[in-house]
C-alpha cells in the first residue's frame, strides 16, 4: 500500500496553486505548507509537491494515479486541469483495457507529469 507520493515541480507556488484548485475536484485540499514542500489530501498529506527549480528528479516519465468517488469528479479534474493550463493526456472516458469499470482521465502538468484520476463504475458495459 502506498501512503504517499512526491512530485517535483518547478515553480513551487504556481504549482500549489494549480493543484489546489484541481485536487479539490477530487476532495483534496491542502494540509500542509513548508518551505519546499506542499502537502494535499483528505485526512493527512498524501499528494506532496518538492521544489525542484533547477528541474533536478524532473523527467518525462513519473505517473501518478489518484483515486475518484465518481464519474463526475473524474471529469471536473480534467476540465479544471486543462482549463488551468494542464496538457489533457486523455480525455475522461471508460478503459475497456484495464477493466470494463475504469474511468479515468489522464493530464500532464506544466512540469510533465502525468496526472490520471480514475474511479470505478459498477455494472458499466
């Protein structure tokens, strides 16, 4: 089980802003603030960003999959993400190829990271 993940980014405030305004599509908010570091969850700090100014740890290949209670909030995420400047990596929809009930949508934040939000949708065909 993990119980938390870090993110590097480069510019740490607009980055916490960005994803305080995303996260809470989802229920997050932010729990913690030091210098270097933001933390977001529901109950304790579970999403964190690191500040990388010099982009160090940053690649073009870290994936993160966060979990969603609904189809709504999956797509709230997304259309706030891109409108906030977020590339969308793939609109929300159903993933027949991981399983007949994922619903997931993917973006990639300014740093590239790929962010997906996924819920599961009981009995969908």
């Amino acid at each position: 089980m993990i119980d938390h993940v870090s993110v590097p980014v480069r510019d740490l405030a607009e980055s916490t802003a960005f994803y305080e305004s995303v996260l809470s599509k989802i229920g997050f908010a932010k729990l913690v603030e030091k210098p270097g570091t933001v933390g977001f969850g529901e109950r304790y700090p579970e999403f964190w960003l690191n500040h990388r100014p010099d982009g160090h740890g940053i690649s073009d290949g870290f994936h993160v999959c966060l979990r969603a209670r609904t189809a709504d909030q999956v797509r709230d995420f997304h259309t706030r993400a891109v409108a906030l400047g977020a590339q969308s990596d793939s609109e929300p929809g159903f993933r027949p190829e991981y399983s007949e009930s994922y619903y997931a949508a993917f973006i990639r934040d300014k740093d590239g990271n790929r962010i997906e939000v996924v819920t599961f949708i009981a009995g969908a065909e």
